[in-house]
C-alpha cells in the first residue's frame, strides 16, 4: 500500500501560480496525484492503479479527480461543440506563446463543458467539480474574453489544488460578501479572488494600450479590496491562508 507524501511546506512550491514564474508546478501535481492515490486506496477506489508501476499520474485525470473529490453541487454543464473546444485549445496555445512560464500551468488536465443553464455567469469552477471549467456561451463572444475567463478558472483550479493539501480557511469560518457583491463567499474564495486578480495583472500591465491599462487599474482596486476583506478574517484563515495573502498583497 502507497503511503502518505510526507508534510511539505507551501514554501516548497516557490511562489502562487501565475504570480510567480518559479512556481513548482510539477511538485504540486505529484504531491496531489500521491494525495488522492492514498485516499482512493483507503475507500477501496484504487483498482487498476499500480503506484509502483508509475501509475500515479492516472490520479490527475479529470474523471478521476471528480470521482474522489465530487461534493453535493450538481455540475451545471453540457458538452461544449468541437468548434468551441479548438478554440480553448488556440487561446491557451496564445497565451502559452506570450507567456512561456505560464506553459505548464495552462497544460493542467482539466475538462471544458459548457455553462448550462449560465444564469447570468460567464465562467465557473468549484471544488466540488475538480478540474472541470464551465463556459458560458458569453465567454465565446471575443476571443479577449475567452482569454480571461480561461485564466480566471485555471487560477482558481490550481488554487484549489493547492488547498486540497493546505487548507486555507478553519473549519465553520464566516462567510462575507465580495467588493463585487458576491454574497457568501469563504475567505479560501476571497483569496481566490483576489489570486486572479494578481493573474491577470500579469497579462494587462505590460500591454501598452489603453484598455489594458485601465482593466489593470480596475484589477489592483479589486484585489486590493478582497485582500483587506481578508484582513478583517484573520482568525479565519490558517497559515497556508496568511502566507498566500501575504504574497498576494506584495503582488498586487
């Protein structure tokens, strides 16, 4: 029987993805696939995977993902056409393009539906859908828009897999509202917002026109916001919490 990876520090991993162009992308998947093998063996879900025959990497398969990690929230989502899903494909092989450092995380394996019925939302992601994104048709009408909403969702994957093995938040923390009027959001969520907020400063603030600058201005105000919503939860937020918004904050 495969045991547990040993306790590593978040510091092991060098930084947050998107954020940081050192971040141990690679070591997160590992400790991850190693995690969820551990907990497949112990609920007799492991059949078939051979850790010792290299098999482990099996465990970050999106179906497999789901299958150990599904919650109580039904998955709003329909297949996405052919057409819709090479066009994930050519705005993530843009965005690999532009942004070499950005390449391994934009590889993550993850499962594009779409968003059915959107109920006003453009994108979505959760916990209880690991490493699946759902698309609203809105998300198609541009391909900046597209762009975004890929790299809004992919923050929020590996920011839930970072959780997965350091919890953010305590348990039964408060809820709050967000500086966008997103009610009942955890702290773990608020950090994630303002987590795509610092990703997407990394795209807009080299573009040199004025859309960008702008759209930079209105994300360093929005993340700024959830990170001083952060402070007013402190004793909600564990130490893997405290140094994400640490790092967030010098970001941002």
């Amino acid at each position: 029987m495969t045991t547990a990876p040993a306790r590593t520090s978040l510091a092991a991993l060098d930084g947050l993805p998107f954020v940081d162009d050192g971040f141990a992308s690679t070591r997160l998947l590992a400790i991850v696939a190693a995690v969820r093998h551990v907990d497949a063996e112990r609920r007799g879900l492991a059949e078939g995977i051979d850790a010792d025959a290299g098999q482990i990497d099996a465990w970050l398969a999106p179906s497999r993902a789901f299958m150990l990690n599904a919650g109580s929230t039904p998955m709003p989502a329909l297949p996405l056409a052919s057409a819709r899903n090479q066009l994930i494909t050519d705005v993530l092989a843009g965005l690999a393009a532009g942004l070499p450092p950005w390449a391994p995380l934009l590889r993550l394996p993850v499962r594009y539906a779409l968003l059915h019925p959107a109920g006003g939302a453009i994108s979505a992601s959760s916990r209880d859908w690991p490493q699946h994104v759902l698309l609203a048709e809105a998300a198609f009408r541009t391909s900046r828009e597209l762009r975004e909403q890929l790299i809004h969702e992919l923050a929020h994957q590996w920011l839930y897999l970072i959780e997965d093995i350091w919890p953010l938040q305590v348990p039964a923390a408060a809820t709050v509202t967000l500086p966008s009027g997103t009610r009942d959001r955890s702290p773990a969520e608020v950090l994630g917002a303002a987590h795509v907020a610092a990703a997407l400063l990394r795209l807009y603030r080299p573009a040199a026109t004025p859309w960008a600058a702008s759209r930079a201005r209105d994300l360093a105000a929005y993340g700024t916001g959830c990170l001083e919503l952060a402070g007013t939860l402190s004793s909600d937020l564990t130490e893997a919490g405290h140094r994400i918004a640490h790092r967030l904050k010098e970001a941002l």
